[in-house]
C-alpha cells in the first residue's frame, strides 16, 4: 500500500493511536452531540428515560397524523411472546416525513443527484420532482392493484427509480423488499415466494462499469413457476431488448404517464411493516428480517445526522447498492427524512479508472463521503496518484461500514483521501440494527484507526464470555446490545420463532450480534468479526452453510465444508474444503469452475469460492459434528495451531487436510 506522509500528521503517530478531531470538522456544527462531553450526557439521557429520548426526537424528526404518547413497549426478555414496538399509538405514512414535509422549506433542493455509470452523466431530483415521481409511481402501483401491507419486490441497479419505486410503495402502506441486482433468478425465486410478492419492479437493464446486466431476464426467469406475482413492472434503462408477456408486464413510462402527480398518502400504524430485507445467517436459508415504519425511520434519520453531522448544504454520498440495508438507510430513508442532498451513485470504484469515486467527489463537492473497507483497500492498492490528481478540499467526514477495516487501509483514507482535514466514522450496524449503532460522532469523538469507538444513544452493548458473564472494563467477548432501540428489525418475515432462537435465544435477555468485539482502556470497541458462521466478503454477509448446500447438489461431491479466511482486498475469502463422491476424480481446478457456475446460478455473480481443497474426509467428532475450528486455522495458515484433535473420529483425515493446504 502506498502511503504519502499528509502535511496534518505528526509523522510517528501509528494509525491505532488515537486522533484528535481535526478543528476543520468541529468548526461550524450545530449538533446537539459537538464533544465526548455531550456524547456522555445524551447517551445517559436516552438510557435512563428512552421513552421522553425518543418521542421528543421522533415529534421533532417526522411527521405524524396521530402524535405517538407511549414510547417503547416491549423488552427483550418476553420477546417471544410479544415484538418490541415503538411509538405504537402514533399513526404517520413516512413519505410525508421524506418528502411532504419539506416541500415548503426545501422544494427546490435536490433530494437526489445521480451519477449514472459514465463519468458526468448526471440527473437530479428536487423535493418536489421526487414527490411528484413517487407519487406517479404510487398510483401506477395502485392501479395495477397493489394494497396496503401487501409485498412489492424492488430488484433494480442503481437508478433513482429503484428509490422511487420504495417509497411508492411507502405511500400506499405496501411493504418492499429490495433483492440486490447481482441476486440469480433462483434467489430471487426464493425471496418472491418466501414474502409472497404480488408486484415485481425491475428495469430492462442494469449498466455497471460499462457491462450490461440483463435484470428482466433474470426476472423473468426467476418467475417460471409457481409464484403469486400478477404484474411487472419495467423501468427502461438502456433500451436493450427484452421479452414480454403482454397480461402481465407493465412499462413503468407507460403506467407512470398521465398517473396523479399528488397522490394522498395512506394513513399507517407506526408499527406497520415498512420493508422485508432477506439476509443470510449461519444456518438455513437467508430470512426477510421486518423493519417497521416510525422507529426504522427515527432511527435512520437520527444517526444519519448525528454521526456525520449533516448540515443544511452538505453534498452526502453513500457509494453502496440499495439492495443492501446501507442503501435503505443513508441513501433513501435517513438522508432523505433530514431534508439532505444524497448522491445514487450507479458505477464501480474502478470505471473507467481507480480515480472514479474522487472524480465524482470534486464534480459534485462532496462532503460527506461513506464506503466500505474493501473499496478503499482495492483503491489504496492501485496508488495514490489516482486519488492526489483531484480536488478534495470539500471533503469533511469519511465513512467507513460493512467490515472491521484495518488499520493501514484506515490511515490510507485518513491521509490520502481526508488530508489530514477529515474525521473518519467508522460505523458498526447490522440489516437488524436498521441503523449505525457504535461509531465515531464526527464532529465529537478522537478516532483510532480500526474502531468503531463508542455507542450511539440507545446502543447498551456489553461483552460476554462463553459462560453469558458479562465483561466489564477492558476485555473481549460476544458483543450483545442489552436493551431495545427504535431501528431494530422487529421479527422475521413468516417466522417470529426463527427471530428469537437466531438473536436471542443464546444470551437470553439480550440481542446477540454474531460478532466478537474488543473494549480497551478508553472504552472503545473494535469489532473482531464474526464469531458464527458467518463470513463477510466484500461486505457482502454469506452463509457459510448456503454455499454447503451449493456445493453438495453439484454430482460429483459428497461432503463440503466451508470457512472464511484473509483476504488482502475482500477481507475475507471463501475457503472450500469438499469430499468427492465414491468413483469421481475431478481435478481440484475444474471443480472450482464447476462449484463457482452453481454458485452464481444459485445464489449470484457476488458468491465466489476463492480456494478449493479436494480433502479425503471432514475432520468429525465422533458424533458426527463437524469441527469447524480445524478448517478454519488452516485456512487462515495456522495448522500449528490447531488445538486438541484427539476426539476426531478419524484424526488421520487432519494431516491430509494440512499437507494438502492451498494457503
Ligand atoms: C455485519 C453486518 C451494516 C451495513 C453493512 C453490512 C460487519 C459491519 C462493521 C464495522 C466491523 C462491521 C459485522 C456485522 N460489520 N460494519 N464498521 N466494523 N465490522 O450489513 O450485511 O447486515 O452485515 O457486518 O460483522 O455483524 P450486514
């Protein structure tokens, strides 16, 4: 990595020490969270009376029909029998608190700038255009049939009608469910059946760094079969051809034409379901976690301003897909709740060059920026001078989320892309959390390279050991949230059961996060990762389990194991350790190409096995159960470390697993 000294940093400083907030970030910010001062007093407040916390800042945040009276209801510890509501006696639709509200104060202001996939290519929306749009597309939605609380799948690229589509569905009470675009037609299959989608939107197709992606195909594919859907609706892209099934295919420029541009919206509970966002787990298929309407949307907007500190002329870009929860949050609901600018941003980080996302930067004077780890590790990789040749002087936060980033990258965006000028927030949150739950306040907290430093209001995150006894002061365990905050997903789609035995079935009383996490001495967290079987690649969360169940339905394998392990860009990669059927001989080579199509048919283009390992058996216990703790140090290049193997069923299948290594 290279690595230019900035004029602002003290040259032995190492990046996990800790960093002052540069004066440039402070100066000017009205938050109500300016210093660690204020950071201690607002977080106790919103901990010792939550409910006057968040009504005072739900009232002041959204706009109600009926002003909510109760606060939170619900804990942790009856979870099972009943959800944790927020602001259950309110009633709102949230496009009023998106769009209407701002119509008077802000019509004229671009809500969302886009940049589509070549460099310049651009188109806005004011309030007051989004408004109109959203409510065209609402009533295309509603003449096609859809009603309140029904399921709308969104599976779009990066067009401002993907977030159109959204909140059209927001403003008649329908529930979305945005697949990412780079899902197969067989995800996408399960995802439309699993929440029982009666309207699918998508578009001709996707244009990513100058490839097309042929998102009604898929589409259509994915609907042979038995499904409920009655219509589908296509916003045109590109102009590619697509085929068409006249009963049931719509355009959206057809339906949208001559539809009412001042749609009322309807009226819903603040603890109506708002969107379904499928994500994967350690074990079975990826579950539609629910996030409902006005504690998902107090949550978003708050943190969205609180942590970057967003101001009135703020230039905001959130570089991720709205098929993931970051999109959701700080692209469409949280900027767009606070009135802001926030950029689409349609391309890759690397076309037509490395310098992609500072050309963006400069054209557009952006300065709020937020990525993930891997972004800025595979840009750092390609040389400063792609970032140096452009003006960033309006940059004042970085953000950083999807994965623990390492503190060299984190140096690399401190000093190459911030200058020295910026504050960096590194943000911890999950697609349960709905929002940013331990980060930086940019204007209020020192950052050390590789932390995601402290809680935001209404986050109790305490560590556990294996016992469930909490860890207090400096140590490492499970990182668990102890009390209940507005943006927390509410159950899973269908399955209530599967909600409490994944999250709070193994510390009852608490939600367990899946991740491990460190507290030092200045009460900072650093986040060690996942401790399930989980694994994170390119901020992409997969199962390990899913691509087990991939690599089994393929003729030629009997067994499959599957661990993460360090990736220099990625994070971390995909390591398969996979037993052939009696009589199959495949070379090691031509399976992984084989595993890799089914992975792709099966799940999408993003789930790449990295390594494959032909192994003459599965290290076993004499039960039967797999130890998954003997794949996983090989696969991070410590077979010396492998611990007690003496109770493997067979322990001689542990030396062919080691001289066979492919790391
Ligand atoms: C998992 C959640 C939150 C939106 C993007 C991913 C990891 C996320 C960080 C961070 C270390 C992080 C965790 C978490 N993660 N942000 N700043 N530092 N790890 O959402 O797909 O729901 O994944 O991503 O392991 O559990 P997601």
């Amino acid at each position: 990595m290279s690595h230019d000294a900035a004029p602002n940093t003290p040259a032995r400083r190492a990046p996990t020490d800790l960093h002052p907030v540069p004066a440039r970030v402070r100066e000017g910010s009205a938050s109500s969270i300016q210093t660690l001062d204020d950071w201690r007093r607002v977080w106790m407040a919103a901990k010792t009376d939550p409910d006057a916390f968040w009504l005072r800042e739900t009232q002041a945040r959204l706009r109600w029909r009926t002003t909510p009276t109760q606060g939170l209801h619900g804990s942790f510890h009856d979870i099972a029998d009943s959800q944790v509501a927020w602001f259950a006696d309110g009633t709102l639709n949230i496009t009023e608190s998106c769009l209407d509200q701002h119509l008077e104060t802000r019509g004229d202001k671009v809500a969302i700038l886009w940049e589509g996939d070549e460099p310049g290519q651009t188109r806005t929306f004011t309030y007051r255009e989004l408004h109109a749009e959203v409510c065209r597309a609402a009533s295309a939605l509603r003449a096609l049939g859809v009603q309140k609380g029904e399921r709308v799948i969104v599976y779009m690229g990066m067009v401002p009608e993907a977030a159109v589509a959204m909140l059209a569905c927001a403003r008649i009470g329908a529930v979305h469910s945005v697949v990412f675009g780079g899902f197969s037609a067989e995800a996408l299959r399960d995802r439309v059946r699993d929440c029982g989608a009666e309207v699918v939107i998508t578009q001709d197709e996707g244009l990513r760094g100058g490839r097309s992606i042929p998102l009604k195909a898929t589409c259509d594919a994915a609907l042979e079969g038995e499904h409920g859907v009655r219509h589908v609706l296509v916003y045109r892209r590109t102009g590619g051809a697509v085929a068409w099934q006249h009963t049931r295919d719509v355009w959206w420029h057809d339906a949208l034409a001559g539809a009412s541009a001042d749609l009322p919206a309807v009226e819903t509970a603040a603890e109506d379901p708002l969107f379904v966002l499928y994500t994967s787990g350690s074990t079975g298929r990826p579950k539609g976690l629910v996030h409902t309407c006005a504690g998902y949307l107090t949550w978003a907007s708050y943190t969205h301003e609180v942590v970057f500190d967003l101001r009135e002329d703020d230039v905001y870009a959130c570089m991720a897909d709205v098929g993931w929860i970051t999109g959701h949050s700080y692209i469409v609901y949280g900027p767009l709740a606070n009135g802001a600018t926030s950029l689409m941003f349609e391309s890759t980080p690397l076309y037509p060059d490395a310098g992609r996302y500072w050309d963006t930067v400069a054209r557009h004077g952006v300065t709020i920026f937020y990525t993930a780890p891997t972004a800025i590790r595979a840009l750092a990789a390609q040389g400063d001078h792609h970032v140096t040749r452009y003006d960033l002087s309006s940059l004042r936060v970085l953000g950083t989320v999807g994965e623990p980033i390492n503190p060299e990258a984190w140096q690399w965006y401190y000093d190459v892309v911030g200058q020295g000028r910026c504050n960096i927030v590194d943000t911890w949150w999950q697609t349960e959390t709905g929002g940013i739950c331990i980060t930086p306040i940019a204007p209020a907290t020192p950052t050390k390279g590789g932390s995601a430093t402290l809680p935001n209001p209404a986050i109790v995150p305490v560590l556990l050991d294996d016992d469930a006894h909490e860890i207090v002061g400096p140590g490492e365990g499970r990182l668990c949230l102890a009390q209940p905050w507005p943006g927390m997903a509410r159950t899973v789609w269908g399955d209530h059961e599967r909600y409490v035995s994944t999250y709070f079935s193994t510390f009852p009383g608490t939600y367990f996060t899946g991740d491990g996490c460190r507290r030092d001495s200045d009460g900072y967290h650093w986040i060690t990762g996942r401790v399930d079987d989980v694994i994170n690649v390119a901020g992409h969360r997969m199962g390990t389990a899913e691509f087990e169940a991939v690599l089994v339905s393929v003729d030629a394998i009997a067994e499959a194991g599957v661990v993460g392990f360090p990736h220099p860009i990625k994070g971390q990669g995909v390591y398969a350790y996979v037993v052939l059927q009696p009589g199959q001989q495949p070379d090691d080579e031509a399976l992984l190409t084989l595993a890799n199509a089914t992975c792709r048919a099966q799940i999408g283009a993003h789930a790449r096995i990295d390594l494959l390992q032909l192994v003459p058996g599965l290290p076993k216990t004499r039960s039967g159960k797999v130890m998954r703790r003997i794949l996983r140090k090989v696969a991070e290049g410590e077979p010396d470390k492998l611990g007690d193997v003496s109770t493997l069923a067979d322990p001689s299948v542990v030396a062919a697993i080691v001289a066979g290594a492919k790391v």
